[in-house]
C-alpha cells in the first residue's frame, strides 16, 4: 500500500493506492496518527486506486473519524470505486461517513461552496 | 531520388506514429470497459450476497468476518494467492440458497419442526443450483462452498453426507469460518459467545465438524482472528452509536 498526503487549502488530501488490509492497515494508522497530532480537522481520503478494504481498513477509518470526533474535525471520502460501495453499505459506514463521487466535489462542501 | 526517399521515409513514420495513436487510444478504450465490467460484476456479487443476508440478520458485518476469516485460513493453509482470491470474493455467497427459503422459516425464533429444518437444509443445493453451469472461477467456487459448507468431517453433515476429504478445501474452510461467526454472534434466540470460548468450541470439534488441519490454521491465526472480530465489534458499535 503507498499513501500520500497532499494539502490543498487547509484540507489535507490522503491518496491511498492498493489493498487497505490486516497487514497494512498499520501503515495508514501512523498517516492518520500525524493528522490528529498536527490537529487536521479537514481531512479527504481519496480512493480511487484503492484495491481492497477489509474489516481492519475499515475499523482504521472509524478510529480516525472518532479521534476527529473529539478535536471537531471533519471526514469524507471520495472517489470509491464501484466494488468496494457495498462493503461500505452493509457496514453501515455510508451512514456514518459521507462519501463522494469526485475530490472537487468533496473540496466544495469543504469549502462551502 | 534521395528527397523522395526521405519524404517517404517522413510520410510513413507519421502514418506509423498516427495507427500506434489509435491502437493506443483503442486500447484505453477497451480497456475501460473491460475494468468498468470487472468493477461492476464484483460489485453484483457483494451486492447479491447482501440480499440473502438481509433475510437473515440485522447486519451484514458477517459478510465482511466471512471473507476475512476465511482469507486468514487460507494464508495460514499457503494456498496459492489466487484460491485466496477466489475464497475472498466468494465466500459471501455462502448463503445465496437462502433467498429461496420462506421469512416465516428462516426467522422463526422457536424451535423448528423435523420439515421446516429440512427446508432450510435445502439452501446449500438450491444455492449450488443458482451457479449451475458458470464458467466463472469466482462463481465456481461459489456453487462448491453453497453446496458444501454444511458437511461436517465425520460425515455426519448435509446434504450429501461426505466425509472428510471428500468435502472440498474451500468448503472445511468456510464451514469453520461460519460456525465461528455464528458463535460469536448474538441472534434473537442466542446470546454470543465471547471470542475464547468459541475458540474452545471450534478446538473440541477438531475431528468431529471441522477437518483438524483447518483447526490448527485457524488457531495459527488466532490473535489475527480475534483483531477481525474486535475490529468489527468497533465498527458496528460506532455506527450504532451515530
């Protein structure tokens, strides 16, 4: 898995690219970790080349978003890729976490515009 | 005669780089809709197996336990990346026979008459039925475990009653990974088991329900398992606390 972070107007853009798992999950933690230390409170996951996610990827993301929860910060996420959409719908996380279909898009709401 | 040749020369190398735009553009293309295809038909899949799990419990978060304890196994077992592969993608469909079995069955909380438990045995064929004739290997293995993953090692399972070996890998593998799950699971006429005394129940049946071989992988993978389980015991508490 690579993971870079690029910040564009005080939101910073994680790009992740290839399996979101067990083994790598770890890796995105620290990401994640640097988010909460530097106090991030708009942050944009983008997952276009996102392969695969499975319950530690996921359980990853909830522990960002309640880190989040307590500085009042924000999550989305964007550009999830067909297959991976009912992973997020039968956990029940696309309640939870709102996902958009384009980086602009979720830019925009970020911005408020 | 050498400015001609040169022109020549010109005039082909740029109908050569003008077809290799094409063949590039063609390939893109094609390659598109070859990814969109794969995207959505593994999409379908997850999305199929949904159904039938929406007619038997409130959450799908077994669906997503399913496949991973499964990919544990199947690591711990070194079976070739592609089997995992397959096993990821379609151990979900485990129960796809379900969607066929009456709701006044299947969420009956009391106890079952000796007909209606004969009814329900029949998701595991009527599963296999709906693979019948695939030329997928994803879908292969789909019908293998529907019709398998009931079997028990001793041969005291359904509906074909084998025994040992003669039941498929990839069925011993999910017939543990369910049975784990559904221990550690609460549903409206049980309460869960915690994660070390259903670790205890898979161990006592080693030799009896599950192919010993297959216990001892999962217990290899044991605090891996029980980061899966915890993992998503935190993901429905977050999302049902929102």
């Amino acid at each position: 898995m690579q993971i870079s972070v690029k910040e564009k107007n005080g939101v910073d853009i994680c790009y992740i690219k290839g399996e979101i798992n067990i083994d790598t999950s770890s890796q995105l933690k620290k990401v994640f970790g640097e988010f909460i230390v530097k106090k991030s409170r708009k942050i944009l996951l983008n997952f276009k080349d996102v392969e695969y996610i499975d319950s530690l990827g996921i359980a990853t993301l909830v522990g960002l978003m309640k880190s989040l929860r307590e500085i009042q910060g924000t999550m989305f996420l964007c550009n999830l890729s067909a297959k991976l959409g009912p992973v997020f719908g039968i956990t029940k996380m696309d309640r939870v976490l709102r996902i958009f279909e384009t980086e602009e898009e979720a830019l925009r709401e970020f911005y408020g515009y | 005669m050498g400015t001609k040749k040169a022109a020549d020369n010109t005039a082909r190398k740029s109908r050569y780089f003008e077809y290799e735009a094409i063949v590039r553009d063609t390939y893109q293309e094609l390659k598109k809709a070859y990814d969109e295809i794969k995207e959505s038909y593994a999409e379908m899949i997850f999305r199929f197996a949904l159904m039938a799990e929406y007619k038997d419990e409130a959450t799908g978060t077994h669906l997503v336990r399913i496949a991973d304890y499964s990919t544990e196994i199947a690591k711990a077992l070194k079976l070739p990346k592609k089997d995992i592969y397959y096993l990821r993608y379609a151990s979900p469909m485990h129960d796809i026979g379900k969607l066929v079995i009456p709701d006044a069955i299947l969420k009956k909380e009391s106890g079952l008459t000796p007909e209606e438990r004969e009814i329900v045995k029949k998701h595991t064929t009527l599963g296999s039925e709906v693979f019948k004739g695939t030329r997928s290997p994803i879908l292969k293995v789909a019908k293998l475990i529907s019709l398998t993953h009931h079997e028990r090692w001793d041969g005291t399972g359904y509906p074909q009653g084998l025994k040992g070996r003669q039941i498929p890998l990839f069925g011993r593998i999910i017939a543990l990974a369910d049975v784990f799950d559904a221990l550690t699971t609460k549903r409206p006429y049980k309460e869960a088991y915690g994660f070390d005394e259903a670790i205890e129940m898979v161990k006592h049946e080693s030799g009896t329900h599950f192919d010993p071989d297959i216990v001892n992988a999962f217990l290899k993978r044991k605090e891996r398992i029980r980061m899966i389980w915890q993992a998503t015991k935190d993901i429905e508490s977050f999302v049902a606390e929102k």
